[in-house]
C-alpha cells in the first residue's frame, strides 16, 4: 500500500483527531503541512475545491472529512478498533455530535477576543485568519461567546457523566466518540491555554484527556506538498473499495458530471465525474495538471450531491 499521507496543520483541531487516531493505530504517516488560510493551490490541486484541514491522501486518492477518515484508517488497521461491536451505532452518532454540537459550542467559546489575541503574532493576521473564516460560513448560524460558554459548560458535565466510573466514555478502551469529542477540548487546554479554566469544574474530563493525549501520533516523517502531488500524479493504483453497492438517492447515473459540497462550513465545491455513490460515500474522479486523475472521496453524511447542468 501506499504510504499515509496526512495533509495538516499543527493548529488544527480536526487534524489533532486524526492524528490521535494514527498514533492509536499505530500507522506510519507523512506530514504535509497546510497553510491554515486560504491561498492554498497545492491542497486544491489534490482536493479540487475542498478546503478544509486535514484531508488524507493514499496515492491517488484523497479522503475528505474527518469520519470518512476514521473509516478508511479501520479498513486500513482493524485492531485496536474505533467501532466496538458492543456499542458500533452509539459510539458513531456521539462522535457526530461530537464534531457538530459540541464542537461549534467550544469553538465560539475558544475563539473569543482574548484567546485570539494569544493566537497570532500580528493583528493583520488575526485579521486575515477572521476574515478567512468567516467566508467559510456563509449562511451558517454562530453562537454568541455567552451562549456557548453556557452550552459548553453543559456538555462538559455530561462527558464527565460518561466517564465516571469508566477510563474512556463508552468504557475500558477508546473508540470514534473519544477522539471526536477529544480535539475540541485539546484546542481549549493546548492552543488558547487562556480559556482552559473551563475545564477545571470536570476533573473527570482531564484525566480522560490526559489518557487521550498519552495515545500520542505515532511516527511521522516530513514531506512537501511538490512531493505529495508527485505521489498522486504517478500512482497506479486505485482505492480498494469495501462497498461497491451504487445506492441511487439522486437520479444520477455513474460517470456523471457533478459536485459535491459541505452542507454548511466550508461551502466550497469539488466537481468531477460520479464514479462510486456507495452506502456510506461518493467518490469523483478528476483530473489536474499537477496531481494527475485523483479520486477524491467523501461521506455522504454531511455533504450534498448536485449534477452539474450542461451549459
């Protein structure tokens, strides 16, 4: 197989729950770090339109979303599994709020002014940072910083709920739900250090992130994005695909032209041609004068599929 290619920045909160899942899986990785803001040509050399950070790489094909991630290092590595047999759905629908609900709510409440000014080194790119973002949520609601510390704080006692008694919040052992629920918080205690207080009235809550963080990522070498694009371009090889079931919710036939974008953060399209639309993802087919025919594959949870009508 190909080797991992894991295109991040150090920063970024989804990239720290990939990361964890590496080390936990204990797979070799190489880093390709990202800028954290847009101009971004070689990302989207790779990705075509996708924009946000990380996004995984094996050859030719390149993953987008984190849970689709997670998914795909499980079929790569099964043990030690992110899905018990035991609790397999729970475990799936926590990590979805994890990374939706209680993610936005910690976000609003990390990213206040204070924590912010401890952020950048420059107010232009505190500046450049906020304005970045805020095109991303083009037509998605905020919570105000006083909502979100108000929800924050309640999802935190309810974690803390989960994990009394237990080492990890579904029992002995992690699973998807921990290092969903996990990188929101480690971006309160590890990069704005400032809002981390609000951690300290759930002490259950740091020693289960101090066990999470003890996981660590594992072994990863540096290389470039020229070289990850150098990959792509001469690979050979495709994506061995565990569902070949093409499951029709559209009207769209394979081999159509189509995009697939966010359903709310990061509205950016990826067109190409429909080459899979399987139970659980799509994939397109593309092609870049850089990167070569890449396969870029996305959940179907979360995302929205549209042909792309002829002129």
């Amino acid at each position: 197989m190909s080797d991992i290619i894991l295109h991040h920045y150090p920063t970024s909160p989804f990239s720290e729950k990939v990361r964890l899942v590496l080390g936990y899986k204990q797979l070799p990785w190489k880093s390709v770090i990202v800028p954290a803001i847009m101009p971004k040509p070689d990302v989207q050399a790779l990705t075509g339109g996708y924009r946000k950070t990380p996004f995984l790489q094996i050859g030719s094909d390149v993953y987008c979303d984190s849970a689709l991630m997670c998914d795909v290092l499980e079929h790569i590595q099964p043990t030690p599994t992110l899905y018990p047999d035991t609790h397999k759905g729970l475990a799936r629908v926590l990590a979805q709020w994890a990374d939706t609900t209680l993610f936005w709510a910690a976000m609003a409440y990390n990213l206040q002014p204070k924590a912010a000014a401890t952020m950048f080194p420059s107010l232009e790119m505190a500046k450049a940072f906020g304005a970045d973002r805020a095109a991303m949520f083009t037509g998605m609601a905020r919570l105000r910083p006083a909502d979100a510390t108000a929800a924050y704080k309640s999802y935190l006692r309810r974690l803390a709920n989960m994990l009394d008694g237990n080492d990890f919040l579904m029992g002995d052992t992690p699973c998807v739900a921990d290092f969903a629920a996990y990188h929101p918080l480690w971006f309160s205690r590890v990069r704005v250090p400032v809002m981390a207080a609000i951690l300290d009235a759930t002490p259950h809550v740091l020693q289960w992130m101090d066990r999470m963080a003890a996981i660590g990522h594992g072994h990863s070498e540096r290389m470039d994005a020229t070289e990850a694009i150098a990959v792509c371009a001469t690979s050979t090889e495709a994506a061995a695909q565990n569902d070949n079931t093409f499951q029709d919710e559209h009207g769209i036939p394979l081999g159509s032209p189509v995009t697939i974008s966010a359903e709310s953060f990061g509205p950016e399209a990826t067109e190409g041609e429909l080459v899979a639309a399987t139970r659980t993802r799509y994939t397109l087919k593309r092609v870049d004068d850089r990167a070569g025919t890449v396969h870029v594959h996305f959940p179907r949870i979360g995302y929205v599929l549209k042909a792309v009508q002829a002129p």
